[in-house]
C-alpha cells in the first residue's frame, strides 16, 4: 500500500496507483457498477466497483464508514476533479457506521438548526456546515497576520478573575478554592496591563456573558479577538489599525478559504481606505430626521438603528462598514475615556457591518487618578480593583483597542441567520451540550 494522498490530488495522479482514506459520503449502485464517494478534508474522490467487491460494499459499508482505497488513477471529467481510482482493494479503518441524523451526502441541509446543533459531532461533517468554519479559521489567521505586521505580540490571559470585568451583574460566578471568582467578560484589564509591557498585543480566546438572551445574535460563549495598542492620539488611532485588522481577515479568507467561500456563494466585503463614520449623536439626529422613528434621548443604537444606518452608509458612502463614534459615557465602561471636547460623551466606537454591531472598541483611562474619580463617580471604591488598577500607578501611555465577536463576523459574512450556525457547540440560555 502506497503512503495515502489526498482526493483533491487525484488529477495530478493519473496512471499511479494510490491510496486515499476519508469517510464513505455516498454510494451510487448503477446494474453492473457501483461509485463510491469518498470524503476527506480537502474534498471528494470517485472510486469504481464492479463485481463481487460492489456487493461486498452495498452489504458492509454504509456511509459514513471511514474507508481506505488503494487503486489505479484514470481520467475522468464526470467524476469530482476529472479523476477516479479503479480497481480498488478497500479496507474498512472503522465499524460500520450509524446512520447521521440526515443525510450528509445531499448538497441542500434538510434538518433545522436543532437537529444540527444536537448532532454536531456528525453533522458538522456536511460541507456547507463545514465550510462556515473554514472562513471562521481562515479569518482568525488574517487577524493574526495583519497585527503581526504592525508589531503586535499575541498574549494569553485567565479565563478565571477575581472580578467582572464591566463592573456588572452578568458574570458566571464561581468557588475558587472557597473564595468567589468569575469567568472572565473579556481580556480588558490583562491586555491594558499587558499594553505596559509589550506596547501592542492581541488575544484570541473564549469570553462568557451570563446575559439571558434568547435571539439569534446572542451567545453566553463566544470567541472574541482582542487588540490593544499604546501610544495613541485617541481613538481614532485605534479605528485606522482596526480598519487594517478588518481588511487582513478579509485577505486571509479570501487566500485560505477560496473553495468555502464558493461553496456558499459567499461575497467578501470591499473595506474602504478610509472607513466612514459618524458621530453618535448626529447618527440619531439622522435617524430620526429620515426614519420613521426617533431614537434621540436613547444612549444606545438599537438593532433597527444598526440596520438603518448600514443601509444609509451603503447608498452614501458606498460602504458596507461604518464606524460611529462618540457614544454616550453612561453606556461605556468606567475605563473608557471621555470626549474632551463634547462633555458626557466618549472617545469609544463601535464598527457596523451588514446592519449589525460587529466590533466595539475606543481610547482607554490611563492615569490612576482618572480611574479613582471614575469609579466614584459610579459609586464603587478601588478596592475591588486593586491588582487592575495598579498599573496605572506605574506609568502607562494613552492607549485603547477593540473587540471583535468571531462568531458574529462570520455570521454576517456568511448570511447565517443565526449565529449558532457558524458556532462550535454554542452555549447560550438553554444549550449545555454536546
């Protein structure tokens, strides 16, 4: 047996004798001839039965099985890639297989999100389901090569803290060693620290909100890829460097995921030069001069404000991202810098893509006397935040950063209606397992 290639190589294989391994996607029994697609993870090869060996699989193989295949290339443009092996000796590398909860070898998906969120194990197996986190990986990749190329150093912090880091009330807590303890909101308070040490860094990891949402844009568990940056003017720094962030997860996906974004027929976006952007506050004057509500007194933009502004932004910029900065210092967190220039409003932003929020970020506090007024002005002491705060007693530059939710990116580039879709094994109000 020859060492094992993969399907996608097949073409280049003809008149070889080869072995390809992969699970059993879909058997076709013809009168005198049987095909058996075989899958693995770069795509699909045709192998052909006749005689006693196509009996011998229509009795021991169902599909999913996962085979081995040794035989002879020939040239084939009805077959997947213009290649199939013939004359083949399988072996069977597992038992043979249950049946999946529907039927993976059919291009259309026709089970509903449940049965694919309970069966993920096996459902993920289905190409298009696959394909939605084949663009997820490729674009963590692009994240990570474009703040490489500036000068950003990757980190890794708890997921275990000793106090939420919002300062709020949905947190999961837990008993650490008998003491109180939290999963972590976010890398917040290590990346600022962190930020004194290495001036740039990012992180790539899991964040937990113990917000009882119940929508299709909500998660308890999600993947958020985090960035801050030192030395900044405000947070229009921070804007220019995510807006090279965005572009680099578009490239990454555009080079690593070229047959996903095919397959679902999925259309990158083009990331301006210059992302457009507007002002909180004149986002809602807007709103309410040409919609058929009124937002303004409200201190946040709410989903149907998001979409309207994506559409405006769409037809007035020719944009499918838009930045709004500014927003209302009541519904930032107490480490957010204000506005100098417009009291009660702050130096933080939030990013729209395809009608949704998709990254939140802004200019950070860095002096130790701004974080204890701060937190007074909130009616909370520096106690709880002692090991945080202490170094900014230590000296540390004008900085700030961003958040990106991975699931949400991918959701909106893919047109997953819901975000569970393009999810691992979600977690959210009612799902603990698989």
């Amino acid at each position: 047996m020859s060492a094992r290639i993969l399907a996608a190589d097949l073409p280049s294989q003809v008149g070889k004798q080869v072995t390809i391994a992969g699970w059993l996607h879909r058997r076709r029994e013809l009168k005198s001839v049987t095909f058996l697609i075989v899958r693995d993870r770069s795509g699909l090869a045709q192998v052909v039965l006749s005689g006693p060996a196509a009996a011998l699989a229509d009795v021991e193989m169902p599909e999913e099985t996962v085979i081995s295949v040794d035989g002879t290339v020939t040239a084939n443009e009805q077959a997947p890639g213009g290649a199939e092996i013939v004359q083949p000796t399988i072996t069977m590398l597992s038992d043979p297989a249950a049946p999946p909860p529907f039927d993976l070898y059919r291009p259309a998906i026709t089970a509903g999100l449940p049965t694919i969120l309970d069966g993920a194990p096996t459902t993920l197996r289905h190409p298009n389901l696959r394909a939605g986190f084949e663009i997820s990986a490729a674009s963590v990749h692009g994240f990570r090569s474009a703040l490489e190329a500036l000068g950003f150093v990757e980190v890794h912090t708890p997921k275990i803290v000793e106090s939420a880091t919002e300062s709020g009330a949905n947190v999961f807590k837990l008993d650490y060693f008998g003491r109180p303890a939290y999963l972590a909101q976010s890398p917040q308070f290590y990346k600022q620290a962190m930020v004194g040490v290495f001036e740039r860094v990012f992180e790539v990891g899991p964040v937990f909100r113990a917000e009882p949402h119940d929508t299709a844009r909500h998660l308890a568990q999600y993947t958020s890829l985090d960035a801050e940056l030192g030395f900044i003017s405000d947070h229009q720094d921070v804007m220019v460097v995510l807006r090279d962030t965005i572009a680099g997860m578009v490239a990454g996906v555009q080079d690593r995921a070229g047959p996903a974004v095919a397959l679902l027929d999925v259309a990158p976006p083009v990331v301006p030069a210059q992302i457009p952007q507007i002002h909180f506050q004149d986002a809602q004057d807007l709103i309410a001069k040409h919609a058929d509500w009124d937002p303004r007194g409200e201190p946040d933009l709410s989903p149907a404000d998001e979409r309207w502004l994506c559409e405006w932004a769409e037809l007035e910029h020719g944009s499918e991202f838009l930045f709004v900065t500014g927003y209302p210092m009541a519904k930032r967190p107490f480490y957010t810098a204000p506005d100098p220039s417009r009291p009660g409003f702050s130096n933080g932003f939030d990013l729209l893509f395809r009608g949704l929020e998709l990254v939140t970020g802004g200019q950070r506090l860095h002096r130790y006397g701004d974080y204890l007024a701060a937190l007074a002005a909130r009616g909370e002491g520096p106690e709880h935040y002692a090991s945080y705060l202490q170094v900014f007693e230590h000296g540390m530059p004008p900085h700030g950063g961003f958040a990106i939710g991975l699931e949400r990116w991918t959701a909106r580039l893919t047109g997953a209606a819901n975000i569970r879709e393009v999810t691992l094994f979600p977690r959210d109000l009612h799902r603990l397992a698989p």
